[in-house]
C-alpha cells in the first residue's frame, strides 16, 4: 500500500506468527474495548494493559511484548517519554506504535522522533490497526506519509546537523527521500531498478549513518533537516 490519510503504508507484508501486544491508554472505556476488539483479531494475543506511561513501561518489562500500542496523552509518563525508556532497555525492546485521536498531534511527531515505529488513528477500523501492529511485529514501519509531512511541516526545522548530509551517498539520499514518500522496499527497487536486497543494504546504511531507531525515525530526520520539504512527492 502506499500512504494516504484514510490508511497507513505497510513497508511489508505481516507475518502469520502470533504477535504478544501491550495496549497502553488512560481510557479505561478505549483500553478495554482495544483489548476486546484486537483479542479477536487472527495472530495477535493481548498481554495486559496499562493506565499510563510508567505503567506500561513496567507492564513491558515484565511481559515483554513483541508490540506497545501507546497512547501518547497520558498522566505520570505521557507516551513519549514511556517510548524513550523502552527502546533504552539493553535487552530486546519492543516495537511501539503510536496510538492516537489527531494525526496532527505534536506528541506524534516527537514520539515518532524517539523510535516509535509508526502511529496508527483510533477512528481506523480495528482490522487495520491489527494489520499495524502484525507489520510492526515483523520489523516494518507504519506511514501516513501525507499526514507526517503536515505534522513536521508544523515544527520549525531543526539544523542542518541533524541531517549528517556529507555522511550520506547520493544514492542513499535518494533512498532517503522515496522512503519519505511511503515506498516499501520492494517499491524503492523497482522505482531505482535495482535489486530488493541493494535497497535493503542502502535503507540499513541510513538508518546506522542518521542513528534512526528504525524508517519511520529516519524519515522524520530528513523532513525536520530539510533534506525532505513538505510537499515533496518523490
């Protein structure tokens, strides 16, 4: 799929393995209802739940889920913060995936700038956020390309040096900037006509030379250095 408001991208096709999923939300009514709806949903187990971002970091650490569905707006630790201190653990962390009301929130943007893997809408059809989280477990990323350039085009740009250009080859800012637009990795090869696993060693020299948590990261790195400008369609 490539990006759109109504639906993320998928950078790749879910796994059928079972996916262990941690719902993080202070809603109790939203927490429950998740928990019932994604229950049902083939190859997904719900392993517990917690009411804010200090107890979904130690709900984490003692389940170790494969997946965080986090709510960003939440008391003692909002969903940013919880983020951080899960992809800090030394063992394994979990995948995160930002759960939210307004894709044009600014807690977004910042929670996908500390390693959140994507962010999913909660008006969305609960089928697609369990194809989310399916992705996600697989070591993809989740984009609403369009819906991210807004959320960045309403920051003011960081500097220059957060974009070590020179460190990039031109082929991999090209590859940069079609990961911007959504592409999956399959997509980027035919759109540069070369092989699938010459993309994938180009995507995984980005995400070492920018030190991105994963794609998502890398991309909000390239919008906020003004390698990549809101609007940009590839």
């Amino acid at each position: 799929m490539t990006g759109s408001d109504a639906s993320p991208a998928a950078t790749a096709t879910p796994t059928s393995a079972p996916v262990t999923l941690l719902i993080a939300d202070d809603d109790e009514v939203t927490r429950s209802g998740l928990r019932t709806l994604l229950a049902a949903q083939p190859g997904i187990t719900v392993a517990g739940e917690a009411a804010d971002g200090v107890e979904a970091v130690e709900q984490a650490r003692r389940l170790r889920p494969d997946v965080v569905l986090m709510d960003v707006r939440m008391p003692r630790r909002n969903g940013i913060e919880a983020t951080r201190h899960l992809l800090a653990e030394p063992a394994e962390p979990p995948k995160v995936v930002v759960i939210t009301t307004f894709e044009n929130d600014g807690y977004v943007t910042a929670a996908l700038s500390a390693g959140a893997s994507g962010f999913v809408l909660k008006r969305l059809p609960v089928r697609q956020i369990a194809e989310a989280v399916r992705v996600v477990a697989a070591g993809e990323a989740i984009l609403f390309p369009a819906a991210l350039r807004r959320m960045v085009a309403a920051r003011p740009l960081g500097s220059a040096e957060a974009l070590p250009r020179a460190a990039l080859t031109e082929r991999e800012e090209e590859v940069l900037r079609l990961m911007a637009t959504g592409l999956s990795n399959p997509e980027i090869a035919r759109s540069l006509m070369v092989s699938l696993e010459t993309v994938k060693t180009h995507v995984g020299n980005v995400l070492t030379k920018l030190g991105a948590q994963n794609r998502t990261h890398a991309v909000v790195i390239a919008y906020e250095s003004g390698l990549v400008v809101p609007g940009f369609t590839g």
